[in-house]
C-alpha cells in the first residue's frame, strides 16, 4: 500500500529553484508549472505540471506531478507520473535528471529538430535516439 503524503508548495518550490526551475504561468492550465531550460539545446527546456497548490489541488493520492521536455512549446518527451510519497522530491528531482539525459545533444540530421530518447516496443532494453518530430520525421539513430 503506498503511502501518500500532503506537500505544500512552499516544500517544493525552494527545492526546484536550487535546480534553476522557475515557476511559470502558461494560459489555460490551473496547475502550478516549473520549468528550467537545457542549456546545451536552444529552444528545449524541462517542465514539471503539479496540482499541489492552487485551484486544481486534488487529495492526498490522486495527484502526481508530470515532467516533460519541450521543444518550442510542444511536448516532445515525458515521463512516469511522480506520486506524492514521502521520497517526493527525490524521484521528482530524478524524473528531471532523466528527461535531461534523454534529449541528444545532437540534433536530428534530418530536419534539425531534437532527437529524444525511445525504446524498441519488441525489447524495451534496446534504446535509440528517435527525431521529436515524429511521425512527420522518421529518423533514428543508434545511441553511441
């Protein structure tokens, strides 16, 4: 049985400016939003969605925060939902260490977006970098 937790925003939020995340408003959405940039990739940035404060709070376990990367404003990548367990902040923190290896440093060869993390669907232990922009840019490439 898990065992969910109430954190506050004021929790939260320190711990993810110290890891240059800044919270932002985007038009629409309730939840609170932080976001922090991938220095070595223009226009690519790590974004995390919680419902912890604010007018979308839910109870203690149905809430999860969300991390995703994004690429000029779309959605490119994202992760397993963050829980609010005791180890909160440790996996949500690990989530970002994740979405920020997952993005190549080198872009997609083809149309010059980025190219992200993915997993065969027959072997889920075979991994290759696949073009952002997919199904419109099929370009892989084998993971050095």
């Amino acid at each position: 049985m898990t065992n969910y937790v109430q954190w506050t925003r004021e929790e939260i939020e320190p711990t993810l400016r110290l890891a240059d995340f800044v919270l932002v408003e985007i038009p629409g959405v309730k939840e609170l939003v932080f976001e922090r940039p991938i220095n070595h990739m223009p226009n690519v940035s790590i974004r995390i969605y919680t419902s912890i404060c604010g007018d979308a709070v839910r109870g203690v376990g149905q809430d999860a925060a969300r991390v995703n990367l994004i690429y000029k404003g779309k959605h490119i990548w994202k992760s397993k939902r963050v829980h609010r367990t005791k180890n909160f902040l440790v996996n949500l923190i690990k989530r970002c260490r994740d979405a920020y290896t997952s993005v190549c440093l080198e872009p997609c060869a083809k149309c010059g977006k980025p190219m992200v993390l993915r997993y065969n669907k027959k072997d889920s232990s075979k991994r290759f970098w696949g073009c952002s922009a997919f199904p419109e840019c099929k370009y892989t490439a084998n993971i050095k």
